[in-house]
C-alpha cells in the first residue's frame, strides 16, 4: 500500500512537499510445507510427514545453495535408504497447499543420530548447481562484455545449463584465469561488472546489474517473518537525530 507523506512546511514558503513511501502490509502468515526425496531410481518419498526441522539457504553471488535437513526416523524406516546424489525438493505456499518448489537440492550425505526423543535422521546437501562448484577453469577473455563472458563459459564448462536470464551488459572486461574454480570465475565476473548472478531450480543463471531489480511481491517485515536478525549494528531506535538550522 502506498501513502503519501504531507510534511509541514515552515512559514514564508508557500508549498507543500508530498513524498511517496512505501507501507507494507503483512499477509496472514500460515505455512503449508512439503519435503519430497527422489533416488537415482525416480522413486519418489514425500517425508513431510516426518520432517523435524528442515532449513535452505539460496544465495546470489557469493555461492551457491544448501540445506539441511532432519527426520523422525523412530522406526528405523530410512536407515540406509539413501547414501547420497539424491533429489531433494522443498514445497512451500502460505495458506495454500504446498505446490510450489522453492528449492532443488542434491543430497550429499545421511546420518543417524540418537537424541533424547528417539533416533533421527540428519541429511545436508547442495543446491541443484553443485556441480558448478566443482569444475575448472582455464580461459582468458579480451574486451569482451560480460554476458559474453559467461554465456560461453556455460557452454564450455558446464553440461545441462541454460542462461536464458542474462542480462545484456555493456561494458567490456578483460579477464585471464588459469585452473580456477568456476564459482570463483563467476565471483570476479560479477565484480567487475557489478552485477549479481545465481542459478535457479532449473539449472538457469540469471545475471543483471546490482540493485536493479525491484521486488514487488515480498518484503522482509520486522516482527512477522524474521526469526533473527544479526549483523546490522546496535539497536538505536529510542536514539534521536538534532539537527539545527541557523
């Protein structure tokens, strides 16, 4: 929702200052989950039932996703069931039934554990990109700009990804790297053309300008959506800010 700000303006000055802002109103926050395993098999395990806890980071830029997960495993029922490289799919809509995938992972291992409620089953794992963590390279660019750049970096480094969601740069970079890692590639790419990139569920890198696009469906609210918040200095809220005018 939108507002508009009408400021007082002090004697003398015939006007009135109108600033748009921006209000944000939280929807009713009622999660509806679910957490599906799919083995090099294609069998399929919707374990949403037995979920305790399950958590995933997607990150732009800096890395690529993970997450972990942990399973009521009171019965011994996925013990050995899988050892890793599986699919993990997690399903979330607020109200709704769970049907849309916010995030693709592949298992990288499984272990037992025993609390004081029963025996669990922790599994952790990458996002779906993994394998472009694990490839090197060796290229070197002239003048080129960096949609270029990493359009044919995919096609020469990577199997079975796309980039439909590059953005067209202007600027032209010369970049040189020898036996280095592809994610590491990509960092120094941003950088220079600063520019931010990830990859989707889909196995699709998305690169535009940093900051320049708008969010328009979701916000991070204080007070409904945030478990914690860390890292942005010392609370100064009852601190006020004098400025006199002469």
């Amino acid at each position: 929702m939108q507002v508009h700000d009408m400021r007082e303006i002090p004697r003398g000055i015939d006007m009135i200052q109108t600033e748009e802002v921006f209000f944000w109103v939280p929807k009713p926050y009622q999660p509806k989950i679910k957490v599906e395993i799919t083995d090099s098999g294609s069998v399929t395990t919707d374990v949403t039932n037995d979920v305790i806890s399950s958590e995933f980071r997607k990150m732009a830029t800096i890395g690529i996703g993970d997450f972990r997960l942990k399973l009521n495993n009171a019965a011994g029922q996925y013990s050995n069931r899988w050892a890793g490289g599986e699919t993990v799919r997690f399903y979330a809509n607020n109200q709704a039934a769970a049907t849309t995938e916010r995030f693709e992972g592949i298992l990288d291992y499984p272990k037992d554990t025993f609390t004081q409620s029963g025996q669990v089953l922790e599994i952790e794992g990458r996002h779906i990109s993994a394998s472009a963590t694990e490839v090197f390279v060796t290229a070197s660019y002239d003048a080129q700009t960096a949609d270029v750049i990493i359009k044919n970096l995919i096609d020469t480094f990577l199997t079975g990804y796309t980039y439909t969601n590059v953005a067209t740069f202007t600027g032209t970079l010369s970049v040189r790297w020898s036996n280095k890692p592809f994610w590491e590639c990509v960092k120094e790419l941003a950088y220079l053309a600063g520019a931010d990139i990830y990859v989707d569920d889909n196995k699709d890198f998305h690169m535009f300008a940093e900051n320049s696009i708008m969010n328009n469906d979701e916000a991070v609210v204080e007070g409904a959506m945030p478990v914690t918040l860390t890292d942005f200095g010392k609370d100064t809220y009852f601190k006020k800010t004098k400025v006199r005018v002469a």
